[in-house]
C-alpha cells in the first residue's frame, strides 16, 4: 500500500486545527462580570463569521488525512493550495468577527486572554497553519 509519512508541515497543520477547534468553542469576548455586572455575557465563533474559522479547521483536518484515506495512489489534491485556501478562510472569519466586534462595542470586548481565551487559541492555531502551509509549500512534489 502507499503510505507516505505524515511530514512537519502536516502535523503542524493538524495541531493549528485543533487548536482553532478548541479556540472556537471558548468564549471569543466577555462583557461584565466585574463588580456591578454580576452575569458575565459571553459569545464564541459560532456567532457570526467565525463559523468560517470551524470549518477551515474542519478542511484542515480533512485534508490531513485524505491520503491515508485514499489508499495506494497519490492525490493531486495533497499540496499546498489548498491549505492556502483554507487558511484565507479562517483569517477571513477572524477578521470578520474582529471588526464585527470593534463595530459593535468600541473594541471594549476585546481582551487579553482571560476574557477572550478562544480568539486568543483560534489565532495560535491560524499562525501555526500559517508555518504549516509554509513548509508544505517548500517540501518536494510526491510522484
């Protein structure tokens, strides 16, 4: 059977789409909660355009594992566009939502990392898909 290793640009494509996955479940921004507020509100990527940012995950990791599933020939469709494709797709929804947000609240409810863990996650995983279709693109074509 064909089966070519799982290179350093596939495992790093894989981890930054977990990471978006974990990060697109977590609170994206939190309004109050301080003192005076005693109900914090919280709101994810499954608000708006951060949908986006869940299924380039979803692709990512599809594509990860489309030549184990495909058997013993290689796929043309197992390069580095794709990941391109996928990537713009998820800076798309985060910056989308980001702009949405600062619309909305004057960019009140963006934070630091302990009251936006998820956008904070979503964008460590898009930087390492970032590096990961980066040496995807510089390792040599398969046959």
């Amino acid at each position: 059977m064909y089966r070519h290793p799982l290179g350093r640009g596939r495992r790093l494509a894989a981890l930054g789409a977990i990471l978006m996955l974990v990060g697109c479940v977590l609170p994206w921004y939190t309004v109050g909660g301080q003192i005076g507020n005693l109900t914090p509100v919280t709101g994810n990527a499954f608000e708006s355009t951060g949908i986006l940012v869940f299924l380039s995950a979803l692709g990512t990791l599809a594509l990860v594992t489309l030549p184990y599933a495909a058997g013993d020939r290689p796929l043309g469709l197992d390069r580095w566009p794709p990941y391109l494709v996928l990537l713009l797709l998820g800076l798309l929804g985060v910056l989308l939502r980001i702009l949405d947000l600062w619309n909305h609240a004057g960019g009140s409810v963006l934070g630091l990392p302990d009251r936006s863990p998820g956008l904070w996650l979503v964008a460590v995983g898009l930087v390492l898909l970032t590096r990961a279709t980066f040496e995807i693109s510089q390792t040599p074509e398969r046959q």
